[in-house]
C-alpha cells in the first residue's frame, strides 16, 4: 500500500512514495541513537593527558562538529517533515541546513508542519518540544534552558571559522593539531630591554589546530593564494558541550516518537542532573581564541595566470618512461 508524502528541504519541495511510511518513519525514529557521540568523547576524554592527547582532541572536536550537524538535520526533519525524517535527512544539503539555522537565528520565516507560538525563535522551537511536559522538580523552565543552549549551538553552528576547520579536518586531514599562547611584551626603548612589568600572557591552550583556507586573488577563480588560521579549544568545555548536544538528541527523539502517534507514557526524557552544565559549557574558555595570518601583496605586483596557460602546460609536457 503505496503512500505519497510532500514535504520543503528549506524551500526545495519533494514528494515521496513509500510503502508502510508510517511504519518505517516510526523505526528510524526509535533507531536514533546519539550514544555513539558519547562513546567517541569518553573514549578520548581518557587519553587527553597521554602521549596521543593531540589525537584525542582532534578525534572530540571533529565528533563536535558532526554532533552539530547531526542535532540541527535532526531538528529541523522534526520541524518540516515530522512524517518522513528519514526521507528529509538524505536530501537536505549543508548549504540548505545552513539557511534554515541562520533563519530562526535572525527570527526570519521557515516553513514549517509545526505550529510553533509566536514566532520562529530557538526558545519558541524549544517551548514546543518540551510543550506536553511539566518543568520536573530542581529543573525550571526547561524549555528556556534548552531554547538558550540551541541559540549557542547555532552561533557555533555558523561559526566560519569552526566550518572551515571542521571541512579540512574531515576532508584528508586538512589540519595541523596544537594550540597556542600569546604573549605581548612592551620595550621602553625601540629594540631595548623589556621589563617583567611590561609583559603580559594573553592566555591561549595547548590545543587548538592550524590549517589553511584559499582565497582568490581579484575574483578570479584560477588564481588564488593562502591564509593561515589557528583556532584554540578547550577539550573539557567540547565534552560539556557534547554532553548537552546528546541530551537535545534524546528529547527531540522523543517529540519526534510523539508526534508519530508512539504511547507517550513510555516516551523519556533525560535531562542532565547537574543545571550547572548549561552554563558552565560556555565559560572556562581564557586566551586568544583564534588568529589569522593573511597573505597581503599588490595585484601589480603579480600577472594573473590563465587556464589556457595551465592546460598548455601539461599539454606540451613530455611523458616520463
């Protein structure tokens, strides 16, 4: 028995044809499965303070990374194709994912199956999701709680600078691991002596990664040149964030399992004991957080090379035995 489902990737519209729709919606709900986020940053979390720590941390901040988008794809399935997710996971595109999340960022109109109350606001998303449930003892106003942590997870979200580290880390090891620290020291004369009371830490952390990003020269798509970035982190403020990510993942499954009609008596909701999290995940963070060395010269300086100039080439170069 053939079904037929419309629903907008953004504003994309599909129409899906399925058998059983209902069914197999319902299964790959009950199927999501944020644990394997948990096991990732456990098992690494341990090795922080070994020989492999550079490792571990690169393996906790791409798992952040992925963590995001897996959370934001989630959400905005639940919002847009409540009785197909897994149709609207394997047709939303980065870019589109990118749009929806800079829309309710800025309060602006999404297309949407729910009726969300007012407006289109992380907390208005969240009031909704956690709307047939009573605030539990030691844990009031859990909607406003989880409406602020997802309007921080977005502005981390749309991050370039984490974007643009996430791709080189994921996309053949774009990366170079490590942090760093900045120091400022001052000389009362040019070239002199610098006193401990003109020397000032900055702060920075022993992890972070270095990677490059290609930026064209006077728009043309051929020629281009390098800047360098350097990002620092905090491993144990990811694993805060990683924890909060996993307990958005588990409520929104069971809003989801909900609006599919499963018994709600047996849905759970699972919060973190300790309300200190939601906080303390985006504090603890001291240094310079990014830097960014650029490549500045003179377009006069330089004559752009054109593909015919390339192409030529290799196409006059002789073939190597």
């Amino acid at each position: 028995n053939v079904s037929l489902y419309t629903f907008v990737v953004n504003d994309t519209p599909y129409c899906l044809w399925l058998e059983e729709l209902h069914d197999k919606n319902l299964k790959y709900i009950d199927q999501i499965d944020p644990g394997y986020f948990e096991h990732v940053a456990i098992t690494n979390s341990s090795l922080l303070e070994g020989d492999s720590k550079q490792y571990a941390a690169l393996a906790l901040r791409a798992i952040y990374s992925q963590s995001l988008e897996t959370f934001f794809a989630l959400l905005f399935s639940t919002i847009q194709a409540p009785g197909a997710v897994m149709a609207w996971m394997l047709k939303y595109k980065n870019q589109e994912l990118r749009e929806l999340v800079e829309k309710v960022h800025n309060r602006a109109p999404v297309r949407s199956f729910l009726i969300i109350k007012e407006g289109f606001s992380w907390e208005d998303i969240s009031e909704s999701v956690f709307s047939r449930i009573d605030d539990p003892e030691g844990f009031p106003d859990v909607s406003g709680k989880y409406g602020l942590l997802w309007r921080r997870l977005a502005s981390d979200f749309l991050n370039e600078h984490r974007d643009l580290e996430y791709n080189s880390l994921k996309h053949g090891l774009r990366i170079q691991p490590g942090g760093f620290n900045v120091t400022v020291k001052a000389s009362e004369i040019k070239g002199g002596p610098v006193k401990p009371e003109n020397i000032r830490e900055l702060g920075g952390s022993d992890f972070g990664s270095q990677y490059f990003t290609a930026k064209r020269i006077l728009a043309d798509k051929t020629n281009f040149t390098l800047d360098s970035y350097s990002l620092n982190w905090w491993p144990d403020q990811i694993m805060q964030r990683l924890r909060l990510i996993v307990s958005s993942i588990r409520c929104l499954k069971s809003y989801m399992q909900y609006l599919n009609g499963a018994d709600e008596a047996k849905l759970e909701i699972r919060i973190p004991r300790d309300l200190s999290i939601f906080e303390s995940a985006w504090t603890g963070q001291y240094g310079v957080a990014s830097m960014v060395r650029r490549t500045e010269f003179h377009p006069d300086d330089i004559e752009l090379v054109s593909k015919a100039e390339i192409l030529e080439s290799y196409d006059n170069s002789e073939d190597v035995a």
